[in-house]
C-alpha cells in the first residue's frame, strides 16, 4: 500500500474529493497489480446488516478491505496537464476535528470485524483505514490534554492498546457526540505514524493560487494496517 501510494503521489498531488481519491487509488492498485479484482463502494453482510466498503480487492482468495477518508482545509491551486493546459482545485473546508477523528477510528473498527468475519469463514483478509489530510492539527499532539475529543487522537506516535475504550469527555454535550455516542474498542494495538504525501508548494506540476497560505499546501497520509485475525 505505500508503493501504491508514493507512486499515485507523483501522479496526483491533490484531489477534488474524498470520491476522486478513492477512485484514483483504485485506479492506480489495477495500474499496478491488474491480476487484482477491484469493486468500489463494496459491501459485506454482517449480522445481517450491509456494510459498505469504499475499496474492495481480491486476489488468490486474498481480500484486501479498504476505507478512505479525505479531510481538508482550504486550498486554490492549478495542476498541469499539459502544455498550457491546467486543472484547478478549489477545496473547501472540510474539517470538524472531533468527528473526523471519532469516524476513522470507528473504520478502524469496522475493519477488525470484517477481517475478523472472513477469519471465521477460513478466508485470508486484511484491512487498511487511510486518511489523508493537509491540515496539521490531525498529525500534531494537542497542546493540551483536557479537550473533549483527546481519546480520539490521531496524532504522531500515538499508541492506542487493544481493549482499551475510546470514549468522549464527560464534558462533551449532547450535541457534540450525536450520532457518536457509542465508545470505540478496538481489537488490536496501533501506533500512528504519519507519512508525507505530497506538498503542493515544490510539487513541479502545481501551482498555488498567489493569495493561498503555505500552512494548507502539504498533504500528510496515515495508513493504519488490520492485520488477519487470530
């Protein structure tokens, strides 16, 4: 996966979408491995509940689950195509940090129990959650400790243990945890490591809007890796 990911970097510097992400990795896992059969927005049949997949990939009874999430600040920039020919980029805010942190974990979880699943049916499976973002609060530690959403932190060199409840502040409102009330506990043990996707300041094919802050134009990715189960 970081192959797939360095080498579609120097194709895809930044994307319109968490959809044109997702579809321009599948894209380029065929490029690369085209023996792999690749289905977008995939589901699978748990407890007798559909969930969906953003990226499925099967190969040699080897299934590979896939979720993505794109978060983003604000970012103007032009790509070449070719000769006087640009692309332009117009990213929109799309951050609120305590649910994006909150929803990839729950991906995180989603996938131990689909590896988990397909173990029980004496299928080979493994699961990667991907987030890539250019804003920094996501890859930072937070400067303090007492904020509602810390348990949910994604920062560099974060170690989250196996059976350890991930769960919101007691100061955390009503409002605030809606449709995430529900604690996170996941199965095995992780370390966040942050890598460097692409930054569009030095990228030879972009081109930042004059008025655009620095701050924004480097994009970082977290892989975090669902290993088989048992």
């Amino acid at each position: 996966m970081e192959r797939i990911l360095a080498e579609l970097s120097d194709e895809r510097s930044v994307f319109h979408s968490e959809a044109d992400f997702q579809f321009a990795l599948a894209l380029k896992m065929q490029q690369l491995y085209p023996q792999i059969a690749i289905r977008l927005e995939g589901t699978e049949i748990v407890d007798n509940k559909r969930l969906r997949i953003d990226v499925l990939a099967h190969q040699d009874g080897q299934t590979t689950l896939i979720e993505l999430k794109y978060f983003t600040r604000r970012l103007r920039v032009q790509v070449n195509l070719a000769k006087d020919e640009y692309e332009t980029y117009n990213i929109l805010d799309q951050v609120a940090h305590d649910f994006c942190r909150y929803d990839f974990l729950k991906d995180i979880r989603r996938l131990e129990l689909l590896v988990e699943r397909h173990t029980l049916k004496r299928h080979s499976a493994v699961g990667y959650a991907i987030l890539l973002t250019n804003d920094s609060l996501f890859w930072e530690k937070p400067a303090r400790d007492g904020v509602i959403d810390y348990a949910f932190g994604l920062h560099e060199g974060r170690t989250i243990a196996g059976g350890e409840a991930l769960q919101w502040d007691e100061r955390a409102g009503d409002g605030t945890k809606k449709g995430r009330e529900e604690p996170i506990t996941l199965r095995g043990d992780y370390t966040f490591h942050w890598r460097r996707y692409s930054n569009c300041l030095t990228h030879p094919r972009v081109k930042p809007f004059e008025d655009e802050l620095a701050r924004y134009a480097e994009f970082r990715y977290l892989l975090v890796r669902v290993p088989p189960s048992g």
